[in-house]
C-alpha cells in the first residue's frame, strides 16, 4: 500500500499530538465545524485523556464513536459515555450513535483492530463491505466478546472510508500480523476490506 505509513513505537503522547495536529489542520482548512470519529475499548482512552488537554477550538469539533455497545450511555460499556465524560467538559460536540443519524465526512478516522481483524464493530461474522448502503448498522457479534457481551452499533466502512485521513493504533504482535497480513492483500477480513478501499493517507501507530 502506498498510501500507508507505520510510526513504530509511538507513545500516548505522540499519538495525541498526531491527532491534535490532524484536528487544528482540519480547523484551519475551513471556517465551519470539523468532525471525528474515535475507537472505543481500552487502548483509545489514555490518548485522549491527553488530547483533551489540547488548546484547540473544541466547540466546532464534533466527536462521532466508530461504534458503541447497547447500553446506556452511563453503562461502564458505552463507549459515547466515556467519551463524553473526557470531551464534552472540552465543549466538544460528543454524537450518540443512532441508525437514524446522518454521518458527515470525518476530517480523521481513527480505528482500532481486534486480534480477529474487526475494525469498529465490524466482526468477520457481520460480512461488511465496501459498497454497504447503510451508514450505520446495529448488529450482534458472533461469537460475543466475554468482555463486552452486547448488541452493537457501528459506523459501516463507506463511512468511515469518508475520511479525510485514516489512522489506526496497534498494540502488540499478534495484532500487528493481522495488520500486516491485511495490508499485503493476505486476508479478507474486516481490516482488509477497508485498507483495500482506502485511497487517502493512512497511518498506524504501533
């Protein structure tokens, strides 16, 4: 892929400058509100603690959850309700996920990976595509996470393809031959998929 670019051994920290710099970019590019979408689960929450911090025009950046769990939004599990108890006090816009919203175009998606190559809640069991009509979909994991056993919401791949940029964060070997593997055209799972869509700029911090 030409468009991909590793940043090995990045830090928290180096990651939240990553996207700080994305957002002010973004921010500066135009007058009007930008939007984001983050990941979910226990890898983003440290970098955007540090991100929250940033001295940036929150107030015309909107937030979306690549994904989020069916629960209520004060449920440990949600995903909107833990990125709004970091951002919100920013006076960043913190979007709940409905199948009834419309997605704008993300000035940056930020994605994670299972060790399964889900991107999202984008399982292998789920079969997303490329040219999915819906932009977002609710869905059930199959076989569920022991850890966070619910129904999902989830931002299809055409939408967060919509993108200005694309970055991932990998932590650990054994995802990381997953990423590998789908960069190189070696799998067909979710992460493949939508690395052989991508035409913009991709980054994975590793």
């Amino acid at each position: 892929m030409d468009n991909l670019t590793f940043v090995e051994g990045a830090s928290d920290a180096e990651i939240a400058s990553y996207v700080e710099a994305a957002i002010r970019d973004a921010l500066d590019a135009q007058p009007g509100p930008i939007a984001i979408t983050v990941p979910g689960g226990s890898t983003p929450f440290p970098i955007l603690e540090r991100l929250a911090a940033a001295e940036l025009d929150w107030r015309r950046v909107t937030v979306w959850p690549n994904d989020d769990r069916v629960v209520p939004e004060d449920h440990p599990a949600s995903n909107a309700g833990r990125i709004r108890a970091l951002l919100g006090p920013t006076g960043a816009e913190v979007v709940t996920l409905t199948v009834m919203e419309q997605v704008p175009h993300f000035a940056l998606a930020w994605l994670g990976m299972g060790e399964d190559g889900h991107v999202a809640s984008l399982f292998p069991n789920t079969d997303p595509r490329a040219d999915e009509a819906a932009p977002i979909v609710r869905l059930t994991p199959d076989p569920l996470p022991p850890e966070a056993p619910f129904d999902r919401i989830s931002l299809t791949l055409p939408s967060l393809l919509a993108s200005d940029r694309i970055m991932f964060v990998i932590r650990g070997s054994a995802k990381r031959k997953v990423f590998d593997d789908a960069a190189a055209g070696r799998s067909d799972l979710p992460v493949a998929r939508l690395l052989a869509a991508a035409t913009q700029p991709v980054t994975c911090f590793t």
